[in-house]
C-alpha cells in the first residue's frame, strides 16, 4: 500500500477518534489526563501482541528513543484533549493539521532540506487557516479567538518532534517496533499521572462503568492504534514532510462524520452549523487544501 493510501485511512481513523472523544470529554470525562491513562493502558493489550510475532527489536540506543517518542504523544494527546474540551471537534481537527509547518522547519533544521517558496506560502495559508477556523463569530473581541490555541501550539510542537524522530527511527527498526516501544513509552510517560488517587480512581473508573462504556473505549483504541500504524508505515514508505501534509484530510472527514451524525442523530455534537460559522470553516478549510498542496 502506497504511503498516499496510509495517510487517508490514517486521517479518517483519527477523525473517528477525535469525535469519540468529544463525546466522552462531554458525558463521562472529568479530568482528561485520567481518560487519556485509560486510552494507553488499554493501548499495551493491542501492542503486546507484536513482541510473540516479531520479537522485541531490540537495538541499542535507538529503542530508547523510540521510549522517548512515547512521552511526545502523551503529551501532545494531552494538550489535545484539553483543546478538545474548550472547542468544537470539527475546529480543532482543522486546528490539529499546521504541525506540517513545524516538521518542514524541523526537516529543515535537522535533516538539512532546503525548502521553496512555495513551502514557505503554503505554511503562511495553514496558519491563517488556522487562525481562521477558530475564530468564534459572534463574540465579543476578547473571546473571538479560540483559547484552545494554547494547547493547540503544544501539540504542534510534539506532533512535529514526534513525526521527525520516527522518520529518523525507521532507518533502525521496523514499524511495528517503532509501534510497540513508542506506546510502551506513552506507557511509562503517563504511569506518573495516576500517583494521585483521585487520577486513579477516575482511570480504573473506565474500566468499570460498565459494557457500554468498555466498548467504546475499545473502539477508541483500536482506532488509534490504526491511525497511528498507518501514518508510521506510510513514514516508512514516503517523505515525512508529505505524510504529515496530506493527513490535513482530517478536517473534512471530520466534518462529514459530523454531517452524517446529524442525520441520523440531531444534537449529539454541539457544532456552530449556521451560514456564517459553515462559511467561515469552508474558507478555512479551503484555505488548508491549498496550503498542503503548496507544501506538498
């Protein structure tokens, strides 16, 4: 499968998980960090399976890293939950794609790519989309800007790292290695979060609310682990900079799950779905499409 075909279905996995999770951080969840420690906990039951068909993959220092690159998604998880929590799912689903401009200066910086002109235009068009996509009509100056911007920049940031060192890691090990240690990284990065016993008592909360409640964060999970398998094979297969460019699909995909699940089930999500606010997401929108290709 070509790394073209990995991203989409990388970008729809992750746009079925960011709508899962809006709706849990809506009904069920009271502190995000709590839900997340459930997420990578019932992570290690998908992942454990590779080691009895693979081996653990052992390479010294580069599996360490790949630990490393385990706290980058805790914490870039982390900040998108919080960012979740404030603002609509179809907005920060825009919002979640201008970490390509990150990677281009990080490929740049660290792995000595030059970049065009048009590179430097289309990452300008993403962060004005950006801008644009959380920008609240209707609201008074001080609140037209989405506060989840802060969060969103931290998860730029470590989606970038993220990105960059598993390029650099599938030049020592195998994918599904870099799967398997990266998430037993996440593992031991949230292991501190539920030393208090409130966290605690949330996180194994999940685990005991009953059937409904256990699926759904199974379907959450297996999700994730196919959004993140796939943009690392299509890391493996492609360039990192193009990967991470044409995952901004996310946003449409969004907002056609959201679309389809207002047919069928009016009022589950709250979205801003007058003419100005869809106007302002299509422009926003459009204005990504044309960075990435820009990018691209």
């Amino acid at each position: 499968m070509d790394w073209l075909s990995l991203s989409f279905i990388g970008a729809a996995a992750f746009a079925a998980t960011g709508i899962i999770d809006k709706l849990f951080l809506g009904r069920f969840v009271r502190e995000p960090l709590a839900y997340l420690a459930a997420l990578v906990i019932m992570q290690q039951a998908l992942v454990l399976a590779i080691p009895f068909y693979l081996g653990w993959g052992w390479i010294y220092p580069q599996t360490l890293y790949a630990l490393a690159t385990g706290s980058f998604q805790v914490i870039l998880w982390a900040a998108y939950l919080r960012a979740l929590q404030q603002e609509e799912t179809s907005r920060i689903a825009a919002l979640v794609y201008v970490f390509p401009v990150f990677v281009f200066l990080g490929s740049f910086l660290f792995l000595g790519e030059s970049l065009q002109a048009e590179d430097y235009a289309g990452g300008a068009l993403l962060v004005i989309g950006a801008v644009l996509v959380s920008y609240r009509s209707g609201r008074q100056a001080s609140q037209s800007i989405s506060p989840a911007l802060k969060y969103m920049a931290v998860f730029w940031i470590f989606s970038a790292a993220y990105a960059l060192a598993a390029k650099y890691l599938l030049g020592f090990m195998t994918e599904w290695h870099l799967l398997l240690w990266s998430s037993l990284g996440s593992f031991l990065a949230i292991l501190p979060v539920l030393w208090p016993k409130k966290m605690r008592r949330e996180g194994t909360a999940y685990f005991h609310g009953g059937a409904f409640i256990l699926l759904a964060l199974l379907a959450n999970e297996i999700l994730d682990f196919l959004g993140r398998a796939a943009f690392i094979f299509a890391y493996g297969h492609g360039s990192v900079a193009l990967v991470s460019s044409l995952a901004a699909l996310q946003p449409f995909i969004t907002l056609f799950y959201i679309l389809l699940l207002s047919i069928f089930y009016p009022g589950l999500l709250a979205e801003q779905m007058d003419g100005k606010s869809l106007a302002l997401k299509a422009a926003a929108f459009f204005l990504i499409v044309a960075g990435v290709y820009l990018v691209s």
